[in-house]
C-alpha cells in the first residue's frame, strides 16, 4: 500500500505552474484579502490566507478562502487548522509546511501525495510567507496555491471493493494498466475479447468506477495490481489445471 503522506520540497524551483504566480502572490495586499486571493486564482485551482501569529499552529486561523475543493469530507469551510477532519493530514502536511516556510521565511514549492478523509489527492503547493508590517521579524501571514494533479474520493471504500475482484477481473484491469487495448489483452491471455469486456465492465461495477482507465488509477493506488505476477499466477494455475486433467 502507499504510504498515507509522501511530502518533497522542490524549494526554489517554481516550476512552470508558479512561474506567474509568484511575483502575484508576493504582492498579495493583507488588508484586502478577498481581492487579492482572486488575483491569485488566475495561477491556481484553490488558494486561501491563513493568520500565523498565534503560538498554537492548530490555533491559526483562515482569513480568506477562494477555488474549489475537493477534499472529499474537507469542502465544509472551516476557521482554523485544527478543524480540519483528517488530524494527521494537518500535522503531517499542512502544519509542516508552513513551519517550514516560516523558518526560511521565504516562498517554498511542496509536492504532496497524500490519503486524507478517505480520498487520494496529489498537488503541488506554493506557500508565501507575508508580513504585515514590513519590519517586522516573523511572517504574520501565510498564503498558499495549489496546484491539483489528481484527486480519487471515497479510496479506503473502492479499494476494499478492489480487492474482492475476480482474478480474472483483476489480471484484465491490470494489463489494461500497462496500456493494452481489449483486443491484446485477449491475446495475451487467450481468451475472447467480448469475455475480456465482460471482466472489465463486471470490474468498473464492483469498484464503483465510471471508466476503465478510473478503475485502473483506484487499483495502482491501492497496489493491488501486479500484472506480471498475476499473469504469472494465472498462467500457473492453468498449467496445474492441464496436468490435473
């Protein structure tokens, strides 16, 4: 299984997405956050302001909020970090992230990957750190974009669905994640492409997926597919089946 929080610091390294975003939020206007944060929303999915000038970090409290979010359980507006639903997602990922930025007080790029309120998320983040007064030694401020690159809601419920699939069901969806079509999938384990079909739908069905290529995302998060081993599997249990006879 993946671990619940994976977190790297690209550090100074923007990338293209926070090319323009930067020198925008850098110049984001405290007093007036509401229109500041739209400005910000030209470079990002979601962004918001949060108050850092309290000593309990779960204490620091959102001052502006803007974009959607689809934290699956997390889209009801909170007020400050500790009412957040997932406690651990907040101490691991949020809470780190800002000390972080308020350490080197300067702006850092984060890639997360993480499983929070049931549902696997991967952004990548920039965190700013601002100061009211601009001779003051402590940020006040922080503001934060992201950047969303994929997001699967309700993940411990469809991978325990995951793992009562049928082998053959499983060894179509894994092949399937390796890129073959319906009709090499067939071929290469010699059966027809209408039964393949069939494993794939009966497959999309138990998962509660729409497509194959969303079963395929929910079973490589959940690494429950390993198409060579169960190939391997498959291709064992015919032999002893041909022996038996």
């Amino acid at each position: 299984m993946l671990p619940k929080v994976r977190l790297e610091s690209a550090g100074d390294d923007v990338g293209p997405e926070f090319a323009r975003a930067l020198p925008v939020a850098q110049m984001f206007d405290v007093a007036h956050p509401v229109e500041s944060l739209q400005e910000c929303m030209r470079h990002a999915d979601h962004a918001f302001l949060l108050d850092v000038t309290g000593e309990n970090p779960l204490g620091w409290s959102y001052c502006a909020q803007a974009g959607v979010e689809r934290l699956n359980g997390a889209a009801h507006t909170v007020s400050c970090l500790g009412e957040q639903p997932d406690p651990q997602f907040t101490r691991k990922v949020l809470v780190r992230t800002y000390a972080e930025v308020l350490a080197i007080d300067r702006a850092v790029v984060h890639r997360v990957a993480a499983l929070a309120n049931d549902t696997f998320l991967a952004y990548r983040k920039l965190t700013v750190p601002l100061h009211k007064r601009p001779c003051s030694a402590r940020a006040s401020h922080i503001l934060t974009l992201t950047h969303l690159e994929f997001a699967l809601p309700q993940i411990r419920a469809r991978t325990e669905a995951a793992l009562a699939l049928a082998p053959r069901e499983r060894l179509c969806l894994a092949l399937a994640a390796t890129g073959l079509v319906s009709k090499q999938i067939a071929a290469e384990i010699s059966i027809s492409e209408k039964t393949v079909e069939l494993h794939l739908a009966r497959a999309r069905h138990k998962i509660g997926a729409q497509t194959t290529t969303q079963a395929v995302a929910i079973g490589l998060i959940s690494a429950l597919l390993g198409a060579e081993q169960l190939l391997r599997l498959d291709k064992d249990k015919e032999t002893r089946t041909s022996s038996d006879e």
